[in-house]
C-alpha cells in the first residue's frame, strides 16, 4: 500500500491518519489484541503514574501509564514480550516441580518466556520505577529517580503484599510447564494431551511460529480471541532454553496464559472466574 494513500493532505488521507493514530495494535507471543491498552490499564493497579487511582501504588515523576512496561525505542530485546521497558532478572527461582508432588505429570522448563517479564516486577525484587527508558524527550534522569512512591503495596517502589510472589514459586500454579503433560509440538500440533484431566488445545501457524491456546467458549469455535487462555511456544535455543531432552517447540502454560495485564477483570484473569471458569477452561474436573 502506498505512502501517498496515508500521507496525502485531503481529508481521505487525514481521516486515514486519525484513524491509525487512534487505534493501538499489540503483539503478543502472537496474539492480538486491537483495543487501547491504556483504556483497558488506566483504571486498575496497572496504572502507576500519577493519573492512577488514588489508593493504588503510584509514582510521582509521571502521569504516563506505558513506560512501567513498555518503551517505544530501546527495548530488552532479550523479552519475549513487545518493546518491554525493564531489565528482566536472572536470579533464581524455585519452581513447582521441586515439590515432587506425584500428581505434576508435565516436565518443567527454567523460568523465561513471557513469565519472567511478569516476575520483573511482581518477584519483589527491584522497583517497579526500575525502567530502561523513562518517558518523554530530554527527561533526565534525575527526574525520573527523584520520584517517590505512595501505597500500601509497596516499599520504594518494590512490590510487597499478595502480589509480590517473591522467587520461591512453589506454592503458586505452575509456570513454565507443558500444557496437558506433554504430548504437544510442531510434530504434533493436536497432540492429545499426555493427561486425559486436560482439554484438548487448539492451533494456528502465525507468521513462523506455532501457536497453540484453549478456547474458553462453552463449544469451542476455535479461533483465538482475548478471551481466551493463550498457551506460549518455547524453543530450544536462545533465552527460551527449556530443558534437557526438549527438542522441538511446544506449548507450555505461563503466567500470560491466566492473566491479561491489559484487562480490567479482577486480578487480571482473561475471562471472570465465576464457577471456577479460569481453571475448568483447562482442567477437566
């Protein structure tokens, strides 16, 4: 498609331009989602500028909601989330598998993928004002650091209370995991399912990579949409090195795969949990 179709000055073109401008498209792992996201993010505990809700952690050196996550230019490329604005950890986590609980069939990679994105903030670790770019041109520094922080949640700006998991995962849902015991992979794309106690996932190529997701419809229609539980493809390379013996790219369970930060739903769930609807969307109990 031309330049000229959006850069022309009638009003075809300025109505093109408006309409991009207000339309905020993200990826992730794959997905879409094609509503706003600060319109999604502005009226929850996402928002940490100063334009949050009062009561809520918020930082005084920005009304921005974004940058605690994202940055436009200069992103940890190494994240296997969009342009995201923090360091990612490497510190070690101790995950659900070390509990030898019988009933774990699913063999469990290192923490990465899009849920070491989710522990930059939420292991209590470092603030949550740690970004690698703050917002707005020429902005120093200093400006951004000499912000302080207000909430109940919070000291300094790193994460206390229920929402800091802190970096012994062992008693939270499993992270890192693969969906339905195992049975998944690019040579497998419809499995079944190593566990008969899990819904079967559906698949799609995107681009070149697999992805796979459950659908939480009543009948499943098998198309992927926001609501539905999105299961994360990892490798056998680079920063998603899962674990020995992985040979081919496979769907495992991650902290995005319950959870939307761009959602106003409580806690961030993809779907309302009533009648226990998160959990049943992939357990057959």
């Amino acid at each position: 498609m031309g330049n000229r179709r959006f850069m022309g000055t009638g009003g075809t073109g300025r109505t093109r331009l408006a309409a991009l401008a207000a339309t905020f498209v993200m990826v992730l792992a794959g997905g879409m989602v094609s509503t706003p996201a600060s319109a999604q993010i502005a009226g929850t505990k996402h928002n940490l500028g100063t334009s949050g809700v009062a009561g809520n952690n918020r930082f005084s050196a920005t009304a921005e909601i974004c940058v605690f996550c994202h940055t436009p230019h200069g992103a940890d490329n190494s994240a296997a989330v969009p342009l995201w604005n923090r360091t990612l950890v490497s510190g070690s986590y101790t995950t659900y598998d070390s509990l030898g609980t019988s009933s774990l069939d699913g063999r469990v990679a290192p923490v990465g993928s899009v849920s070491i994105a989710c522990l930059s903030c939420h292991d209590g670790v470092q603030s949550m004002s740690a970004v690698i770019n703050a917002p707005g041109s020429g902005l120093s520094n200093a400006t951004w650091t000499a912000g302080t922080w207000t909430g109940t949640n919070q000291t300094g700006g790193v994460m206390t209370g229920v929402a800091a998991l802190g970096t012994d995962l062992t008693n939270d849902h499993p992270i890192g995991i693969q969906y339905g015991g195992g049975g998944y992979s690019t040579a497998a794309l419809t499995g079944p399912a190593r566990d008969g106690d899990f819904k079967a996932a559906a698949t799609q190529l995107v681009g070149t990579t697999q992805v796979w997701w459950v659908d939480t419809e009543a009948t499943p229609n098998g198309t992927r949409q926001k609501t539905d539980l999105p299961l994360y493809t990892r490798g056998t390379g680079g920063t998603n090195v899962g674990y020995t013996g992985q040979t081919l790219p496979e769907p495992f369970v991650e902290c995005a795969s319950c959870h939307d930060p761009h959602t106003a739903n409580p806690t961030f769930l993809r779907i309302q949990n009533t009648g226990s609807a998160v959990c049943l969307a992939c357990h057959t109990k």
